[in-house]
C-alpha cells in the first residue's frame, strides 16, 4: 500500500496491535511510511490481557475470562515531520513512552 501511494499521500503506516516494524522510512516520492507502529497498552500481557489467564485456556482448554493487563503500559506509534507546502514527508521516527511507577 505504501508504494501505490507513495507521492499521493504524507504516511501511510499499519497497526495489528502487535510488534512494531523496523521498517519506518520515506519512500521516494515523499510518503513516510511504516508496516506496524506495534501495541499500545500493557506490554507484559497476552494482547492486553494477563498473560496466566490466556495461557491457562490455551493450555487446559478450559473457557475463562481473560483480564485486562495492568502492568508495564507503553505507548507506540510514530513521529512524522510533513513540509506543510508540498505535503511530502520529510522524516519518520518510531517513538516508545513506558509509564512510569509515579504515573
């Protein structure tokens, strides 16, 4: 998708809630882009969700409710600079903030 739109468009960048991608860049014609920008949310979990319970059904097969996680929450995504004239992307990074203990 990103090199169909490369030129059309500032970013194109994806999300499946998972691992992020080493792969953020600006492709030729001026669109950032990046294929997973990774999970924003408890990073010690199953998808957000606590990692004994998920695990506990996988491996017993026995239905329960899988809790949110609470613990080591981060924030993912992607810091994109746009000249504002042509609309080109000039840089991306992929950015990571982790919650602290004091909040």
């Amino acid at each position: 998708m990103g090199w169909h739109l490369d030129g059309r468009v500032s970013v194109v960048f994806g999300t499946h809630t998972h691992v992020p991608t080493g792969d953020a860049r600006v492709l030729p014609g001026g669109t950032a882009y990046m294929t997973d920008l990774g999970m924003t949310g408890p990073y010690d979990s199953v998808l957000g969700r606590c990692k004994h319970r998920v695990l506990s059904a996988l491996t017993t097969g026995v239905p329960t409710n899988f809790d949110v996680a609470t613990d080591d929450v981060r924030l993912r995504g992607a810091l994109i600079s746009v000249e504002a004239g042509t609309g080109r992307a000039r840089s991306i990074e992929a950015i990571e903030f982790m919650a602290t203990a004091d909040g």
